[in-house]
C-alpha cells in the first residue's frame, strides 16, 4: 500500500512568497480514502494496480487545497479508532497543522475503485456520531483556534445526523462575534441553521440549495432571489456552484456570473470544495470578494482535471484565476434555466 506523497508543491517561483495567512478548518468528520488505480507498469502496455491513501471527507479537502494554495491551515476534527492515526499522518504529511479531539468512536473510512476510469465507492464507512463530551471537546478547540486565525471554514458533515445544527449556529455566532470572517460550505439543516446566523460568506450548490427549501425552483431568477434575500438578512456575499454553468454570487452590490474556461473534467467531485477553500484563502489575504471568488473559481475548475480531490498547484491555480470572468447577471441570463 502506497501513502501518497503530498500533492501540494509550490513551483519555485513561488518558493519565496511570504507566508500565507492562517485558515482554521472545522472538519467534523474526515475520512481515510483508500483509492484503487491501474497505472503504467513501464514495461510496454502493461498496467499495474496501486493501492494509495488519502485524507478525505469535505473539510480534508478544503483543507487541503488551501494549504496548496500557501496558506497555514490548521484542521480541527475528531479522530479516533484505528484509522485516527494513520488520518492525522496523512494530513501532516499535507502541510496541515491537525488539531484533533481524540474520541472514543472510530474514524470514517471509504474505499474506491478508480481502475475502469470512473469513481465506484466499494465500501464506505461513516464515523458514528459523536456523544456529548466529545462534541463540547471539539466545539472549544475550533473555536479558540477559529479565533487565532484570518479566517475560518465551517464544513458540513456526511451523514447529517453525526452533528446537531446548532453546532454549526453557534459557531457561526460566536466567530462572528469577534471579527473574524467565516465561509461556511454546508447543506441541509446544517445550512439552515448557520444562515440564521450569518456567516461572512455562504457558498452552496444549487442541488443543495433546492434540497434545503430555499428556492422552489431550479432555476436562475430563483436562486437569485433567495441569495438576495440572504445578503438581506445579513450575510456579505452568497456563492451558488451551478455544476458546469457559471457560479452566481450575489451581495449588496448586486448579482453576477463566474465563468471558468471550459475544461474536460477528470473527477467531478471536489471543484465546490475547491471553490471554497480559495475564497477563505483570498479573504485571508485580505482580497475582495470577487478577487477570492476568481481564486477559488481557478481552484475547482483545476481540481477537476486532476484525480485527487482537494489538490492543486498553487502557481497554475493563480494564472488560471486570471482567466475567470465575472460580470453582472443580465435579464437574458436570468431568463435561463440552469
């Protein structure tokens, strides 16, 4: 079994940069990812099958592409369980500062056969929920290490049921409380339960956005309405990912289209993880948001291109930003189905 190196250097030209600002990542439940490939034997046609791990799980990701885009990131979670261990290597090995709760309950896990050129989960194994104790544990961590940092990223949890969402509520409240900026990528009554508090920056997908009742109806006038009437009720700025049409983001200033030069993807999953982690990071860096946007834009539509979630360089990830466009909605866009 092959440990994966980190898929995170930065070119040379970069090797001088100054440090990247700190990111905090809530990550209730990080998954070890054990990935089945066919790759070249180097004798001929041949092919061989590797067997490769990977810190997985929507807050591993963000956390990673963010530390692939400089920045500090620290990733607060629970581990536990004979995975726990191996998942804070795998992390470390990232660059990622791991600031865990050990926790009596095991760690998730899932297993995936990539050798046909497709995706195909074989085995998946969530972490149980956490109890009491363990939940005020990781409550306390990530909020003092929230506090320590430019920014922090509230992650959701799968299944939903692994964390109540007033987990999710307070954190908000009380990071918000004391000025420091939060994107919270989540869904369901996770998301519901973070928009009555009004994170600095709410990105969703807008699958996810017509699962949790805010819109009716899948389309762009729809969603626009309802992310106004979010940045109404106080939130800085709503990211709508729309798959493979341009994102929407809307704030006080208005509404506009992303767009991202076409690619074929690779993997279809990551790119929202992606996004987010490249807004948090451009925040950090004290960027407007549609300057974080057309970061985290560039960030997701490379990650697709590559086979591993949550990775990237960050050299192409800031050329390519250059690229993305955003414009303002206009009535023949919001006259589209999305």
């Amino acid at each position: 079994m092959n440990a994966s190196p980190p898929d995170h250097a930065v070119s040379e030209s970069n090797s001088a940069v100054e440090p990247g600002p700190r990111v905090s990542v809530l990550a209730p439940a990080p998954v070890v990812v054990v990935e089945i490939t066919n790759d070249p034997s180097g004798d001929g046609d041949e092919v061989r099958s590797t067997v490769h791990m990977h810190p997985g799980g929507q807050g591993a990701w963000v956390a990673g592409m963010a530390a692939a885009l400089g920045a500090e990131v620290s990733i607060c979670s629970p581990l536990g369980g004979e995975l726990g261990e191996p998942l804070r290597h795998l992390l470390a090995a990232d660059g990622i500062t791991v600031m865990d709760v050990g926790v009596g309950a095991g760690t998730g896990a899932a297993v995936v056969d990539l050798r046909r050129g497709e995706r195909v989960e074989v085995v998946t194994m969530p972490p149980p929920p956490l109890d009491r104790h363990d939940l005020d544990d990781l409550y306390g961590m990530a909020l003092v290490d929230a506090l320590e940092s430019k920014v922090a990223v509230v992650t959701g949890v799968d299944p939903p049921a692994l964390v109540p969402p007033d987990f999710f509520a307070r954190f908000v409240a009380d990071v918000r409380a004391a000025g420091i900026p939060v994107v919270a990528d989540l869904a369901d009554d996770a998301a519901l339960a973070a928009i009555d508090e009004s994170p600095t920056v709410l990105k969703m997908s807008h699958e996810e956005v017509l699962a949790a009742g805010l819109v009716d109806e899948d389309n762009l006038n729809a969603l626009r309405a309802a992310a106004e009437k979010l940045v109404a009720g106080g939130i800085r700025a709503v990211v709508i990912s729309r798959a493979d049409k341009p994102a929407l983001l809307v704030t006080a200033g208005g509404a506009r289209l992303v767009s991202s030069p076409a690619i074929r993807p690779v993997v279809h999953r990551g790119a929202g993880d992606s996004m987010t982690a490249g807004i948090a990071v451009g925040l950090g860096r004290g960027l407007d948001i549609e300057d974080s946007l057309r970061l985290g834009a560039a960030a997701g539509t490379l990650n697709v291109a590559r086979r591993g979630l949550g990775s990237g360089r960050r050299e192409q990830i800031e050329r390519l930003a250059e690229k993305i466009e955003i414009a303002e909605v206009r009535e023949t866009d919001a006259d589209r189905r999305t």
